[in-house]
C-alpha cells in the first residue's frame, strides 16, 4: 500500500476512536477517511509505503497501534514525523526511512524489510538503510518498549 507525503494522525487513526487502545478495535478505523476500499487494501498489506513526513500531526501513539492491530509489520517511508517513529518503535512497528525503496516501489508491489540487515527489498532490487542502533532492536525484538522493560524487570528479578 503506497501513500504520499504529509500521512496525518487524524488520517491513520481519527481522534474519535482514541478511547481505545486495543490494537484490533484501533485497526477497524486505520484510515477510516480515505474510505473502505482502502482499509480493505490495507488488512491485505504486510508493509506500507509513504512520503515524506508521515506520521505529521498529533503525538497519538493509536497511529502506530492501529497498523498493528491491522497485520502491518513496517513502514517505509521517505520520512516520519519524529514522535511518529519513536512511538512505531515504542509500539513494535517497525519503521524505516529509505527513499530509494519509496521511489522503486508501485502499488501493488511485493516489498520486503529485514530491519537487522539494513536492507527494503522491492521487486528484486534490494536498497539498504542504515540499521536500527542495539537499543533500538533490542526493543523491536521485544515486541514494543513495554515488553522489553518487562523482560528487564523480570531479568532483575532472577539476578
């Protein structure tokens, strides 16, 4: 699924359904504006593609959330909005700046991201990134920063 530049909060995740926090429910409005096709397109989606700046908007950490909730393991984009990425990252969500990858890619198209190689695979062409940093893998492969200082407590715990 490709979008453009300046992908909003209020268009991923509308400020009405903030009540919640459940991934599933969340996932059920990612992108409500943009009408139901697109969200029909979205849930047949592993990856979204975007512009520049997504993520804009509010600090809203649903944004992230609802993706999840909706089966998208990562994002690539030209560039996020930086409390956007910080909060994909704090959620799980992978997401990747690589404007090379966003220029090769045509909707539709198969992309793939393996996030410790540093590598967006699209149509057989592979663009590198420069790799998460340690601190931030270690809280990727944790599953979101909640379920890592989880792991670390309980870690602390036995030690």
């Amino acid at each position: 699924m490709v979008f453009g530049d300046d992908v909003n909060t209020d268009v991923i995740i509308p400020g009405r359904y903030l009540v919640s926090i459940d991934p599933a429910e969340l996932a059920e409005h990612a992108f409500e504006p943009l009408g139901p096709e697109l969200q029909q397109r979205l849930r047949a989606s592993d990856v979204v593609v975007a512009g520049r700046n997504f993520g804009c908007g509010s600090a809203r950490e649903q944004a992230s959330t609802c993706l999840i909730g909706a089966g998208i393991s990562a994002v690539v984009a030209r560039s996020f909005s930086r409390v956007f990425f910080r909060n994909a990252i704090n959620t799980g969500l992978v997401a990747v700046e690589c404007p090379d990858a966003v220029d090769a890619v045509e909707d539709g198209a198969e992309v793939l991201v393996d996030y410790g190689a540093g590598t967006v695979t699209v149509g057989g062409q592979s663009f590198g990134f420069a790799p998460y940093p340690p601190g931030l893998r270690v809280i990727l492969e944790a599953g979101g920063l909640i379920p890592h200082l989880m792991q670390q407590a309980k870690a602390g715990q036995r030690g």
